[in-house]
C-alpha cells in the first residue's frame, strides 16, 4: 500500500509539471511536494477501503485493469514514435557505462535493485486465493483460476517487456524507473496529463484489490475474539440519495481502515523514494508469498517425496529465488540509506 500511494503521488506530481513544463518551458524549476498529494490520494482510499469485502470490489478491479492497458499503450506509443523518428537515445548492452559518475559497487547494487522492482510486479500472487474464492462452483474454481492466471501472466509479461525494451531504446541509458514520468517524453503534454490520470486511477483500485485480503483477516479475528461486541459486530444501514440507495457502517471497520491507510500515508510521506521502496517492497513479499509457500503446498499436494529428483529441482529454484530476494532487499535498502543523505524528514519535492 505503501508503494502504491508513492507511485500514484508521483504521477499527480508529473501531471503538475508537465502543465508547468508546458506554460514555462521546459528548462522552467517546476519543482512540488508530494505531501498534498499523498494526502488527498489518503483520503480517497479512506473513502474507497469502506467497501465491505473484496466480493464488493469488482467494478473497482475493472475500471483499474482497464487503466492499466490504457497508460502502458500511451508509454509504448511515445517510445516508439520517438524510436521511428531517430531520435532515440544511446543504448548499450550493459547499460549504463562504469565511470566517474557510477562505481562498480553502484552499478551491482542498482541491478540489485531492479531485481527487487522485478518481484514487485509479483505481488498478485498474495491474493490469488482471494479471487479464487469469489469464483462460482461450476465450472470448477481451480480450473478457471488456472486459466485466468496464464492469461494474465502472459499479457502482464508482455507488457512489462515491451514497456521495457520500448522506453530503454527511446530514452537510453538515462531512462527513469517510470518513463511517463521522468520527462524523457515533454510533448504532447495532455497525452502525459491523460496516461498519468490512467495509473491514478488504475493505483487507487490496486490499493483497494490488495488491502482488502489484510482488512478481511484482521476484522475476522477480531469478530471471532469478541463474537458479542457491538462495537466490532453491528452494522448500521444508512440511506443515501434520493434513491435511498443502502450503504453499511461498521464502527470498527472504520476506525481500523482509517487508521491503516493512515499510518500507509504517513510513511509514504516519510520515505518518497519510488524505486528504492518499490524494490524494498518487493523483495520482502516476493520469496515468502511468491515461491516458498506455494511450492510448499505444491510439494504436499502433489506428494512429492523428500530427496527425488522433482524435489530436489523445487528446492534449488526455491534457494535461487530466495538468494534473489535478498540481493534485492540488499540493493534497495542501500539505495533507501544513500537517498537518506541529501532527504528533510517530510519535505521532499521535486
């Protein structure tokens, strides 16, 4: 939730500069906090995360996936009209080239860190169950998920890729960790403005996807805790419009979300940094919820036993994976420590 609202300010931020860039040119200090915008996006998911259960959420979810295609058509589309047009920037085989502005030592650590960028784009697999569960009985579950889960996996795969090789052949070695938002693009400004709005949008519905799973579990516990609380238990109908449409308050579902989306905002605003974090983030999540368990249940499932060829070949990739993991958590929270040296508590701006 943390990375989400960093990356959904960021976007709002660019939108602001890029009318700035626009009106003033594009040599203009157009420089903004990111606090208004984290705390508007904050209060918005208090708003949206009021939403009973995930059962609730699938108006959100399509609005977001549509978003989605839409800003990584409008980052390929400037990529490559920039690429056709000859005017792309210095590529190399290894990137960017070792010397006096990078060490060795910088360099290892920012594919550390890309790695950790990489597993973010994993972190679906937590809620993968979540969906599963609002799936019908017939046809059966597991296999709609199965085939669901290829599909989305190939089409987020070839998206990811062809933003990737896209954005580094137009912008090069300078490319930023988001190309909609670097400034390697300045023209057409309302186009920028518009895929911006896209990745807000496709953000706030995200947020909300893989908050409800953590919202669901902790007000289960709690009910079952205090099965005779009114506080915890009691749903309050309220009738809003002229349609008297019904909506359903719980006074510890609303305290409790608040106070979590709260607390998500206050430390995006204490730690801004969008690729450092994003890989942090990563890096954490992707061994344990990605690899290990699943593998594990596999394992079981499947009654693979111990010292044959099949378990050995999971464990290895299960080892390989975890070592990825934490080369990434090094390098982001090498980046977090170097960023730290020239960043003011909560006055970050850019």
């Amino acid at each position: 939730m943390v990375g989400y609202t960093i990356t959904a300010s960021i976007s709002m931020v660019a939108i602001s500069k890029s009318n700035c860039y626009h009106k003033e040119g594009h040599k203009a200090p157009c420089k903004y906090s990111y606090n208004p915008y984290m705390m508007a996006l904050g209060i918005v998911e208090i708003l949206l995360s009021q939403i009973p259960n995930f059962h609730k959420l699938s108006w959100l979810s399509t609005i977001a996936a549509s978003m989605s295609f839409s800003y990584a058509g409008i980052g390929m589309g400037l990529s490559f009209a920039k690429i056709v047009s000859g005017h792309g920037e210095k590529t190399t085989l290894t990137g960017v080239e070792i010397g006096l502005d990078l060490t060795a030592a910088d360099k290892t650590w920012r594919i550390f860190q890309a790695i950790g960028n990489m597993a973010f784009a994993c972190s679906y697999a937590a809620i993968l169950i979540e969906i599963q569960d609002t799936l019908k009985s017939s046809p059966p579950e597991q296999e709609v998920m199965k085939k669901a889960n290829t599909i989305a996996t190939f089409t987020a795969t070839t998206l990811y890729l062809m933003c990737g090789c896209l954005g580094y052949a137009a912008l090069g070695n300078h490319a930023q960790g988001n190309i909609l938002t670097g400034f390697g693009f300045y023209e057409p400004f309302w186009l920028i403005d518009l895929a911006n709005f896209f990745i807000v949008v496709h953000l706030l519905g995200a947020y909300q996807v893989l908050a409800q799973p953590v919202f669901g579990v902790v007000e289960s516990w709690a009910g079952n805790r205090w099965p005779k609380s009114k506080f915890i238990n009691d749903e309050h109908h309220l009738g809003i419009g002229k349609n008297n449409s019904k909506f359903s308050v719980n006074f510890f579902r609303l305290i409790w979300r608040t106070a979590f989306v709260a607390m998500a905002t206050l430390i995006s605003m204490a730690f801004p940094f969008f690729n450092e974090v994003l890989a942090f983030l990563g890096a954490i999540a992707y061994w344990p919820m990605t690899v290990y368990f699943p593998m594990e249940m596999y394992i079981v499932r499947k009654e693979i036993k111990r010292g044959t060829i099949c378990w050995f070949g999971l464990h290895l990739v299960n080892l390989v994976c975890l070592l990825a993991a934490l080369a990434a958590g090094c390098g982001s929270i090498q980046g977090v420590n170097q960023a730290l040296h020239t960043y003011k508590l909560f006055k970050f701006t850019q």
